[in-house]
C-alpha cells in the first residue's frame, strides 16, 4: 500500500533549547495533527502485532512494514526541526513516540522560572520605535500567548497566590543591577521558586559578603604598605655582595688596583 508523504518542514521554529521548547512543541503539534499522523507521537496510533511473533503472516508484515515506515518517517519531521547539535541524540530512539517523550522529558520545564521572568522583562520593556503600530502589536501579543502557555489560566486559589508571590520576585530581581546577575540567575534556575523572604535573605547575605570584603581589601592594602615602608634598606655594595656576578665583578676591580 503506498502512501504520499510530504517532506516539507513542520514548523519555521528550530529546537534550540528549554527557552523555545513551548512554542516548538506547539508549532509541531500542529504540524503533525494537521498531516494525520499525531497519534504516532501520542501513542494511539500504536504498533501492529502479528499473532504469533516470530511467525507473522504476509499481511502482518506488510502492516508492520506501512506503520514503521510511517512512524519514521514522523521522526524525521521532528527531528528535522531540532538544531543539529540537539538532534543527535534523538536520532537512536525507536519510535516517534519515543522521541518526542524525551524531548519534554528534557526541554519541556514548565516551571523554567528565568524563561517566564525575561518573558515578562521584556514585555514590561517593549517601546514602540520605529515599528509600526501593527509589528508593535505582533511583538506583544507573540510574547503574551507564549506567556499564557508557560502560565495557562487557573481557578485554583494556591496557584493564583503562587503566581502573585512569584510576580513580586520577579520584580524584585528585575530592579536588581548588572552585578547581581550571577546570583539573580541562581535564584530563577531553581526547581521551586523560594519565598519572596528567602529571596530577600538571599541577597542581604550577599551585600554583607560585599561589603565585608570591601574592608578587608583596604586593610590588606595597608598592611603591604606598611611593611614596605619599615623594610630595611640594604646597602648597595651589600647588595652587590649578595650577586655572585656582580661579586665577581668587584674583586676583578680589586685585584687591578
């Protein structure tokens, strides 16, 4: 039984990483449904057994056949929206299923707090340039519905007052200068967002850390220059004494007087 298959690109998104992992797997959901072939990555569009394995009839094998053949064929499509450094690993697994499972196994983190805090930097950000007012709204709205699917709405109170906690540090770290950014990105990369408090302490420990080694510097400034000044001052031809060359030097003179 042969079949059309379309070769063409899924999506114009490329899997770079966690940060574009959502709107990737988005865009290749809705490539592969609109082909018919979204139960192979799903799973319900599952594998044909023969009845007996090892002595599969005819038609059997030619239905074993069609659906590997097919289900390759998916891979490739996903695969081919991968970067090629990312796709390599992928390229061992079994099945289309298989593939997309470890994908968002390893770049689907709906909690990637730093993605969802640069999302809202930069919305909060967004100016009107030289854009017209049509490309201004693109740009918003881009942001936005990516936003919604890492934040889909919720009734649930708990999670409605998580969101509000975590929108407070997002603000807090955000007012934060250039030279925390080290520690800032600690914070956004961890597993479970601490408190709003924690997140406090966390930076007071390290402005004291600061300012304590502020103190120390000077002090070990001092002490290097005072020891500079109160070091003895040899004399020059006890200098030169103390140079096996420049000795040799000096009793050559001598013996020549």
């Amino acid at each position: 039984m042969s079949q059309q298959f379309d070769n063409s690109k899924l999506t114009s998104i490329t899997l770079n990483g966690s940060k574009n992992y959502i709107p990737w797997s988005r865009s290749v959901t809705i490539g592969i449904s609109g082909r018919g072939k979204l139960g192979f990555v799903t799973g319900t569009k599952k594998k044909p057994v023969a009845a007996k394995p090892l002595e599969p009839t005819a038609e059997e094998t030619e239905k074993i056949e069609e659906w590997q053949q097919t289900d390759h064929m998916v891979m490739s499509w996903i695969i081919n929206t991968m970067e090629s450094q990312i796709a390599q690993p992928f390229m061992y697994a079994d099945s289309s299923k298989e593939v997309w499972e470890k994908a968002k196994k390893r770049f689907g983190q709906q909690r990637n707090f730093a993605h969802i805090f640069n999302l809202k930097q930069e919305l909060a950000q967004i100016k009107q340039t030289t854009q017209t007012n049509s490309q201004l709204v693109t740009e918003i709205t881009t942001k936005w519905e990516e936003l919604k699917i890492y934040l889909p709405p919720t009734d649930d109170p708990d999670e409605i007052q998580k969101r509000a906690d975590q929108d407070l540090i997002f603000t807090y770290l955000g007012c934060l200068d250039s030279s925390y950014e080290a520690i800032r990105s600690q914070i956004l990369l961890t597993t479970e967002m601490p408190s709003f408090d924690e997140v406090v302490a966390t930076i007071d420990r390290e402005e004291s850390r600061r300012l304590l080694m502020n103190l120390q510097e000077p002090q070990a400034s001092e002490n290097k220059a005072f020891k500079a000044q109160t070091q003895p001052t040899q004399n020059p031809r006890t200098e030169m004494r103390g140079d096996p060359a420049l000795r040799g030097r000096e009793e050559t003179v001598g013996r020549s007087r």
